[in-house]
C-alpha cells in the first residue's frame, strides 16, 4: 500500500493544495451551518483518543456535498481542540488533511464544483446497483476496495452504507466486508435535518433556521473473527438509526396499506 509523505497524501495529492481547498470551501460553507442554520454537534468526545489511521466512519446520508462538508468542519474542529463546536473557524487554519470520504463516482464527476470537492479527499467508486438512474448489476472494481483500504492505512475514512440519500434505505454488505477484512475502529455518526435545510445536492440553502443534528457515537463492539459480514451491517444500520425500527412512520404505513386492502377486498365482496 502507498504511503503519505511530508508533501502528498496516500493518493500524491499536495497537501498544500488540500489545505487551500479546505479552508476555502470551510470559509464558504460555515454561515450554512453556524449562521443560516445552526449545526448541533455532541459526541466528538469520542474522536479525541483515536489512533491517526484505520478508523471508519459510517453514516447515514441526507445531502450530496452538505453531509460531508459539516463533519470536515467538525473534524478540523476537534483536530485544534474544540469539542462538540463549530463556533471558531479559526480551525479551518489548521484542518484535518488525512481524512476521506467515499463518493459516487458519477456523482464526483458531474461540473467543476464536484471536482473541487474531490480534491478535498474523495475516493471515488463504481455503484455495483445503479448507474444514472438506471438498475444496473456489475461486479465490485477490486481498485476501488484497495483505494478505500489504503485510506483507511493512512487516514480516517467516512462511508455511506446505504449508498444514497433516501432514508432507510437498505444497507450495502460490501462495507461490512471491508469492516471484517481491515479490521477498523467504526465510529457511527447519525444526522438530521440536513434534507430539510439543504437541497439534495446539498449546494443551497433550502430553509434558514433549521437545527441540523449530528451525533458521534461511541465505537461499535465488534468481534472481527466471529462476527459475519451480515452481523456487522446489522450493527452498522442500528447504530446509524436506520432500520425499520426507528422509522416512526414504518407502522402507520402498514397500518395504511393493511386498510387500503381491506377497503379494495370489501368493495370486490
């Protein structure tokens, strides 16, 4: 596996240049979350003692860009100290470099903005499902796993499981896979009201004064010999709080559907 230097991540970016990009879109971004909205962040207490490299992050997912831009703020935050604040941007000064996110590649590519994004740290991938709109069935690229897990040897990596912005959507088993394989330290962050603040991509404000959430928990308890692949995305998906279980409207659309039925079936009698 590559290896960072004093100039260039793992990937030969100059960290120079990832450092400007950084502070940039952090200076343009931060008035979306401590000023038109304001980001409650608790829980970054739990990154403090982290190790520097081999810690995944999953999350649930709600913007394209919004999602991702608000933990680069509360990464860099607690890099300089602050904990459970975004409220002294004097961070976006000495950012958290070493840190990745994995993105749609069809998402990354799309205009000069997303480019810029990249830069910041994506790791880019193929979606094995769907590809422009279309359901699509591909095998894993094996590039795009040893890219995720050479981040992972270098930094710290932030993974959407379930691929897509629609809540409660499915759980994809290739990140439980590469959680058995790399053996990472996961920490689960859960986010709110980012859909209701932002447009999908995540590049407007939608509605000020919103309180988006986000939350860092504690490190899942794995057990990486006995443990399956299935296991460890059950584990994943409750810690982010996106099973059926939590979606409080999940029963009353049984409930809806079950009358619908009874309704259509007293009409045909």
């Amino acid at each position: 596996m590559a290896k960072k230097n004093i100039f260039t991540d793992a990937f030969g970016n100059l960290y120079f240049l990832k450092r400007l990009i950084i502070f940039i879109l952090g200076i343009v971004s931060y008035r979306r979350f401590n000023g038109f909205n304001k980001l409650k962040i608790s829980g970054t207490e739990n990154l403090v003692d982290l190790p520097d490299s081999n810690v995944l992050f999953v999350s649930n997912h709600q913007t394209y860009f919004a999602d991702v831009a608000a933990m680069y703020h509360a990464f860099c935050s607690v890099n300089n100290g602050y904990l459970n604040t975004i409220k002294n941007p004097v961070y976006l000064l000495n950012p958290k470099v070493d840190f990745y996110y994995v993105a749609a590649e069809e998402t990354m590519n799309k205009g000069l903005m997303t480019k810029i994004f990249k830069l910041a740290g994506a790791v880019t991938v193929k979606r094995t499902w769907r590809s422009e709109g279309a359901i699509v069935n591909r095998m894993v690229d094996l590039t795009e796993v040893e890219n995720i897990m050479k981040a992972l040897d270098n930094g710290w990596v932030i993974t959407f499981p379930q691929g897509t912005t629609s809540a409660f959507a499915q759980g994809r088993k290739g990140t439980a896979k590469l959680v058995k394989n790399q053996r990472p330290i996961v920490i689960p962050i859960k986010i709110n009201g980012f859909r209701r603040a932002f447009d999908k991509k995540g590049l407007r404000v939608k509605v000020t004064g919103v309180k988006p959430t986000m939350e860092f928990k504690k490190p899942l308890d794995i057990d990486y010999d006995n443990d399956d692949a299935q296991t460890i995305l059950t584990k994943i998906m409750v810690a982010i709080e996106q099973t059926e279980d939590f979606n409080v409207l999940h029963e009353y659309d049984q409930e809806l559907k079950a009358q619908k039925t009874e309704e259509k079936s007293t009409l045909k009698s």
